[in-house]
C-alpha cells in the first residue's frame, strides 16, 4: 500500500466518521450483533436498519463492455432513469440510520441530468456518498457541480493503459477523454483547496489488460489519482475458462482444476454480511439483496410504495437469509459471488 493510498483511506475514513451520529453507530452495533447471532444459529434474526446502500441512477450506458448487462443491452427488468421525488423520499426515510451511499448499480450514473442534486441531496442530510463512472462525462462544465455537490470518493473504471488495451473491455470508450476529465477535476480540486472527491483508479484485471500494470500504475502517478485499486473481474460463464481470465492467478477470481474446468477460488461459504449490512435499489424503487442480482430476480419490496422499516424485516428477506445461512450454493446469484 503506497503513503498515496494510505493519506485517501485516511481523508475518507475521516469524512466517513464526520457524518456518524450516535443513532447510525448504535444501528451498526446491533446490525453486526443480529449477523453474528444468526450464523449461531442458522435463523436470521434482524435488529436494525441497511447502514450501506446502492441506489441506481440509471441503467443507461455510453459504453458496452462485454461481461456488464448494461454493456450487452441485456437486462430482462424494467430500463430506465430514476425518478427525484422517489430518490427523496428514499433518502429522507433512511437518513437517520443510512451511513454509506453508493449512486451506482449497473449503467453510468452522469447519464442522469440530476445526478449531482441527488448526490447533493444526500450529502446535506449528512450521509457519505460515493459513484462510480466511466469518466467520459467529466468536462468544463461538470467539474465545477462535482466539486460543489459534496461527492466524496468518485471510482473511475480505468482497465487499460493504452487505447488498444481500454477499448478491448470498455468498447466504444476514449481513453484520452478520460484522462483528460481526471485531469481537470484533481486540477480544480487542488485549485480550490479541496480534498474531495477522492478519486479512486479501479483497474479491472483480465487475460486481456494484465500486461498493463505497471503502465497503469505509472499512468495513476502522473495523474495524482488518490488511489489505485486492482480488481478481480467477474466472468459470465467461467467454468470453461475465459479468455478474460488472467494468467497471474493473484488478480482472478477462479482456479482451473485437473479436469480442465475452472471453479471459484474462495468457496462459497454459509454466511453473508452484506445481507445484513445493505442493500441495493434499483432506478425504479425495487430493493434487491446484492449487486450480483444484477436482473432484479430478487425483489424484496419496493419503496415507493414501502420504507425500509416493513422491507427490511419482511417473510421474502427473512427466507432468503435463512437460505443463505444454511446452503448458500443453492442461491444462483451467490453462486459467483467473491463474498
């Protein structure tokens, strides 16, 4: 871990515990005492409400990269934009126990007209907010709203050094334009006496980039990125291998085996803290356990029409925790999961 590294968790851990109250501590304590009860005993027991939440700007993408439903134009749920006042009345009702909000799920968040208000919106009620983007959208014009919305950590997907490298996975992207949006932001950032957002590097390593890394590492330097973070990437269909696989096993998610097949390299194990922890909402309000429910298969309510204190707590959530709890493999979202 580099002094760069170390200083951005610093500033953001510091920021994070900025905005915690007494109520959103005591929420936490009693979210990981139910975790750890309900391992005891293989039931699900549930004292608290999600302290981590992702919420959807938007399924739409500028891009298509091969292994995201986004990319591929894939999903079998409702596409759309989310709505303001339904982004409000999520936000006003988990504001006092909400300590980590992350604006993305699937799509690119500044495809959203609004999507600096909401991050605004959230950051005056005092609630840790962080997106992830592309990068492609960072301009002149956007720069100045990012730095005045109170956006705390920006995570920019950057999985190549080089144009021949980025738009083998990012296709239909511009390296340049994304460096240069990095640029400008850090530039004004520093400019302004700022030290948010922190922005993140997030280098999603496959068979196809790994040779990059130590140009990517050089490129983040240049930049004055705050961070840079390697990824393991999750591969659709990996049990036949992937040409998206990396050869260094360090930065993959699975291992081949003697019959020529590929399994997950952490076993899946019965348990899930995320379940406990947070959740996630799509754009248009429904609420689904994880981010590997990428097609919304798991719905558990939604909330426009409920809050969190009825979802949180209902005979659909407890079931699926309770699966989870005593066989987890035989939950198909979990079964590619790195949990």
């Amino acid at each position: 871990m580099t002094a760069v590294t170390v200083k951005s968790k610093f500033i953001l851990a510091k920021a994070f515990l900025r905005y915690l109250t007494w109520k959103k501590i005591v929420n936490v304590f009693l979210l990981y005492g139910s975790f750890h009860w309900s391992r005891l005993v293989k039931v699900p027991h549930m004292r608290g409400l999600p302290t981590a939440l992702s919420v959807e700007p938007t399924t739409g993408c500028n891009l298509r990269c091969p292994e995201c439903p986004s990319g591929l134009r894939s999903f079998t749920r409702p596409t759309g934009m989310l709505d303001k006042s339904l982004y409000q009345k999520i936000i006003r009702e988990s504001a006092g126990h909400l300590s980590y909000l992350h604006l993305y799920f699937q799509g690119e968040p500044f495809l959203h007209p609004a999507l600096l208000e909401l991050v605004k919106y959230a950051d005056d009620r005092k609630i840790f907010t962080a997106t992830s983007t592309n990068a492609h959208f960072l301009n002149s014009k956007t720069v100045p709203k990012v730095l005045a919305s109170g956006l705390k950590q920006l995570i920019v997907s950057v999985d190549g050094a080089s144009q021949g490298v980025y738009e083998q996975y990012r296709i239909g992207g511009n390296l340049e334009r994304v460096k240069v949006g990095i640029e400008l932001l850090i530039a004004e950032r520093n400019a302004a006496g700022k030290q948010f957002p922190q922005v993140i590097f997030q280098f999603l390593v496959t068979g196809k980039n790994e040779h990059e890394l130590p140009a990517i590492k050089e490129m983040a330097g240049a930049l004055q990125v705050d961070e840079l973070q390697l990824k393991t990437a999750q591969i659709y269909e990996y049990e036949n291998g992937s040409e998206l696989i990396p050869k260094n096993l360090r930065y993959s998610r699975y291992l081949p085996q003697q019959n020529g097949k590929w399994k997950l390299k952490k076993p899946i194990r019965n348990k899930c803290w995320r379940m406990w922890q947070g959740t996630v909402v799509t754009w248009d309000g429904d609420v689904v356990p994880c981010c590997f429910d990428k097609d919304a298969s798991h719905k558990m309510g939604n909330l426009a029409t409920h809050g969190f204190s009825h979802i949180w707590q209902t005979a659909k959530y407890q079931t699926f925790r309770k699966q989870l709890l005593r066989d987890r493999s035989q939950i198909e979202i979990c079964k590619n999961c790195s949990e």
